[in-house]
C-alpha cells in the first residue's frame, strides 16, 4: 500500500508534474523541425501544461493561505489541515479535528459531504 502524503502535497505534486509534462510535450515538438505546424502544436500543448501548472500553484497557494494550521501530536510541528481529515506534512500521522472520528482507520473518504 502506497504511503500516504496531506493533500497540500499532493495538489504540489500534480502541479510539478504538469512542468515535467510540459516540458516533455515541448521536447519531443524538436523532434518534428521539419514541420513547422506541428512542432508549434508541441510548443503550444507544452505551454499550456505549464499555464496550468502555474494556475495550480496559485490556487492551492491560496487554498494554503485559508488551511487551520494544528500542531502534530506525533512529531510536534506545525502543519496545515484541509477537510475533517489530513496527514501531517512532516511525519505523515494521521490526523483530524472531528471526535467522532478519533481512534478510527484514516480513510480520506470522511472528507466527502454524503457520510451516513
């Protein structure tokens, strides 16, 4: 089983990916010089993934700005918690403000609003 990150890590994960990926896609546009139509294609997609990126990174900074910052009981540094459920950033303990949920198996699924 794959180790659990907080979700502020994971929204920057994705975002650094969308730079590799679109420096793949322009990368491999070089490979076509003798078609100056596709190779701006590839330029262009390129571009894009990395617009994208940057919008992530905007939003997900700004999503960080309004994070409840909690300290960790396991490691005791400060980290930043997005739904009623979340990973420490540091040591990856699992953590929640709800009492109805302390003691229980993390399961990311108590973060969607249809729980019975």
């Amino acid at each position: 089983m794959a180790k659990n990150s907080s979700k502020i890590n994971k929204i920057r994960t994705f975002a650094l990916s969308l730079i590799f990926v679109g420096f793949i896609v322009m990368y491999a546009g070089v490979y076509f010089r003798t078609s100056p139509i596709i190779m701006t294609i590839f330029m262009l997609l390129g571009l894009i993934f990395i617009i994208a990126s940057t919008i992530v990174y905007f939003w997900i900074g700004m999503l960080s700005t309004k994070a409840l910052q909690v300290i960790c009981p396991n490691c005791g540094k400060p980290t930043k918690m997005l739904g009623r459920v979340d990973m420490c950033m540091h040591c990856r303990e699992p953590l929640t403000l709800d009492p109805n949920l302390e003691g229980k198996d993390f399961d990311e699924s108590y973060n969607r609003k249809s729980q019975k």
